[in-house]
C-alpha cells in the first residue's frame, strides 16, 4: 500500500515570524500516526528552525534544492549539500522543479546529479517533471515527461526509485488558478507508472506520485480520488495552516 503523501513547498516565502507563526499553526493540526505523510519543505534558512519546532510532530521537513557537485562539503560558494540537509533534520528534498529548470537553466543532467547526492547522503528526493502549455497543446505532454523520467533512470537505474517520489506538476497549472483536471492528471500519472511498470513492476506499485499544480481543499479531493495520484505538491496552499491542512484532510 502507497501511504498518501502532501508536501508543502513553501519557495520563496516568509520572514522568520511568519514562519514561526505558520509552524505554529500546522503543528497543532498534525495527528499522529494519521493515515496520510505530510512534508513542508521551507526556504532554506529556516530548514532548522523548522526541524526543531515541528521536532515532536507528525509534520516532517523536506527542502526545495542542493547541491549537485558534492554530497558533504567543499568549496561550493553559496551551496547547501545534501549532508547539512540531513543534519539540519530534513528527510526529502525537490530536485527538478519547474522553477529551477526555467530559472537557473538546470537541465535533467544536473537534476539527475542533485537526485543522486540526495540519495547518498539519506534523503527521498522528490524528482518534478512536467510539460509546458504549448507542450500539452502540441500533444507532446506524456513524450516530454518520458524525456524527463529517462533522464534520471537512464543515469541511476530503476531501482533508485524504489526509494524516490515523483511530482507531475504540470507547468501551466502551478500558480495559475488552473488545475488540470483529475482525468488529465490520472492520464499522465498513469503513464509515469506504467513507464516504470515497464522496467520494474515492484517498483512501479510502490512509487508514489503526487500531482501538483493549483491544489486547492476543493480540488484535492477529486484528484485524490484517482487510482494513480498518490498525494500533492502544494504550492501557494501550503502557506496558510488552515488551507493546507484542509488539503491532507481531504486524503484521510
Ligand atoms: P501552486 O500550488 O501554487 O500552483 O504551486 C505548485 C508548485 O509548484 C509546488 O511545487
């Protein structure tokens, strides 16, 4: 059985209070040994503070990016390795988001390196993939994600997904009010299983796959209701305890 999985993905958002204040609120709406797993994963400067206020919850911490050349440490201005992630009390990380590839021009070979640092050192890489409108329009959606998927399996091998999570998020429905609708993202979820069911049909059961795009409480519980959506990638609804709580309700 696939445990549901909700993952907030905070991006670029709040100051230190409100994510105290925000923590705060989530935390007191996490049950324990609740049917489904949530995640949040914060900017990274407040990755720790995170860990240590949602430290007795059932809330776990994931974050948005790493660094693709070294997994420990080393002369890498800027970077944050997957070892100081670990250490700093997160479990999961995004490789491949969307944002990342348009806006710091990461191509699937780099994020094929962030997915194997994260692995190294113990996190569950959360792996985004995703076409764009004018892709979807063109009927190149699911051969755009199979060019995505390839990427990292080619390079890793099938069975690094055995300890992995796959995000569709297509392009023109994160921040736009746009959802794709349960059938559109069950035809492209399907297809993800289905291409790891291709090579490996174990890891392909337990793989899960969230849907991200625009998740909203009053979609979720369409969506969630399709046979291959596993959870979601949440965005702007992640940033506000009441919605994003209304959103893993939805699954439970
Ligand atoms: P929104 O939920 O704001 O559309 O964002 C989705 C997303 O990009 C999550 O990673």
């Amino acid at each position: 059985m696939r445990k549901p999985l909700i993952v907030g993905n905070w991006k670029m958002h709040g100051t230190q209070a409100e994510v105290s204040q925000l923590l705060g609120g989530l935390a007191v709406k996490a049950v324990a040994d609740s049917k489904v797993e949530v995640v949040v994963c914060p900017p990274y400067l407040y990755v720790a503070a995170a860990a240590a206020q949602l430290d007795d919850s059932a809330i776990s911490i994931g974050a948005q990016n790493l660094c693709a050349n070294e997994e420990v440490q080393g002369a890498y201005t800027g970077e944050i390795s997957a070892k100081m992630l670990v250490d700093a009390g997160c479990h999961y990380v995004i490789v491949g988001h969307s944002e990342r590839r348009e806006y710091y021009r990461e191509d699937n070979a780099l994020v094929a390196e962030k997915f194997l640092m994260a692995q190294r050192a113990g996190l569950c890489p959360i792996l985004c993939v995703g076409e764009s409108l004018q892709q979807r329009d063109s009927g190149e959606a699911l051969s755009f994600v199979a060019e995505q998927l390839a990427a990292v399996i080619d390079q890793l091998g099938i069975s690094v997904f055995a300890d992995a999570v796959v995000a569709y998020e297509p392009i023109w429905a994160i921040g736009t009010g746009r959802t794709a609708t349960p059938e559109q993202a069950q035809e492209v979820h399907e297809f993800i299983r289905d291409t790891f069911a291709e090579r490996d049909k174990g890891v392909a059961a337990g793989l899960r796959i969230l849907y991200g795009g625009s998740v909203k409480a009053d979609n979720a519980k369409l969506l969630f209701a399709k046979p291959d959506i596993d959870g979601a990638l949440v965005g702007g609804a992640s940033l506000s305890p009441d919605g994003f709580s209304a959103i893993w309700q939805a699954v439970e």
